[in-house]
C-alpha cells in the first residue's frame, strides 16, 4: 500500500494532477479530499488537496 499527496491552490490544477496520476497502473483503495481557506492581509487563500492510497 502507497499514499499519494496533491495539493493545489485551485481545484482545476488538482483536478488535472490527479488525472495524469490516475493514468499509471495503480489499484486504487481511496482517495480523500479536503478544502481549507484562510485570510491572509485582506485576500482569501484556498487549499485544495487529496490523498490517494493506492497498491
């Protein structure tokens, strides 16, 4: 078993990495995602990421 980490600040660009990752041949077990946000001076900041656990 394996873990895969992506973590992008827009969800198109993680989108894009987790499908050239997928690509490989890999038996995925689950996969996880998350968004967090936070305020940095007065602009919002996104997190998009996702773990992959795959064999």
């Amino acid at each position: 078993m394996k873990v895969k980490i992506f973590d992008e600040n827009h969800e198109k660009d993680l989108e894009k990495d987790i499908n050239l990752f997928l690509e490989n041949d890999i038996e995925v077990l689950d996969i996880q995602f998350r968004t967090s946000v936070s305020i940095f001076s007065e602009e919002q900041v996104y997190c998009f990421s996702a773990m992959i656990i795959y064999k």
